[in-house]
C-alpha cells in the first residue's frame, strides 16, 4: 500500500485524522473558556426585595396581568392570549373568503392589530 491519498481509506486513516483535529479543537475552546469566563444572569442583591421581570418576549402576558387584576386575571392570562393564538390560525381562513373582496384586507388589519397589541404591551414595560 502506498502513502498517496488514493489509497487512503476512512478507517483508521481518515477517521484517526478527524479525532486529532476534534480533540484539539475541544481543547483550544476548553482552554479559552476557562482563561476568560462569561458572567451569567444578572447580579443579585439580596438588599432589595425582588422583582421578577420576565423576558422580553414575555412582556406582554406580564403587562397584562397589571391590567387584569385578583378574580379578572384569568381574563388576561388565558382568554385574551387564546383569543389572539385563535385569530393568528384564522388569518389564512379569514384571507380565502371567496364571496367578498377584502378578505386580504382583513386578514392584513388582524395581523396588524394583533402585532401592534404586542408592541404595545412589550414596550410599556420597557419604558416604565
């Protein structure tokens, strides 16, 4: 058998190549994730009382809740998000409507408004 690359095959020549190039890769990242540590979540003072703040994505379930207070929670925790999940799945519904003329209109305005309910609810939190 010769040296050339004709004659390689996978076993144990290519395969003994690839582990040597994964080990020193999994050794330059362990030694480079080791010399300069990332901090992870936020700092915690254990002075102040604590105030959970979902993530951003999450803001507007948790703004909503500022307006659905005590026995209306289930309003704005279950019926108001199922509302909107149920009228995204209607959009294509709403847009095949084939006896009036604005069923894309109309399709475009739920779309609209339901992304603008996010903005809103997701940036009041933010600014206040």
């Amino acid at each position: 058998m010769s040296d050339n690359d004709d004659d390689k095959r996978f076993y144990p020549d290519y395969l003994f190549e690839i582990l040597c190039v994964v080990v020193c890769l999994m050794a330059l990242l362990t030694v480079t994730a080791l010399m300069m540590p990332q901090e992870m979540g936020r700092r915690i003072v254990l002075s102040t009382p604590f105030q959970p703040k979902p993530e951003w994505y999450f803001l507007w379930l948790f703004e909503l809740l500022k307006y659905f207070p005590g026995r209306t929670a289930f309003i704005g925790t279950v019926v108001l998000p199922l509302t909107f999940v149920t009228a995204l799945i209607m959009v294509p519904f709403i847009d095949r409507d084939e006896h009036s003329q604005g069923g894309r209109l109309r399709a475009s305005v739920v779309v609209g408004v339901l992304y603008l309910l996010f903005l809103v609810f997701t940036i009041i939190p933010l600014a206040g």
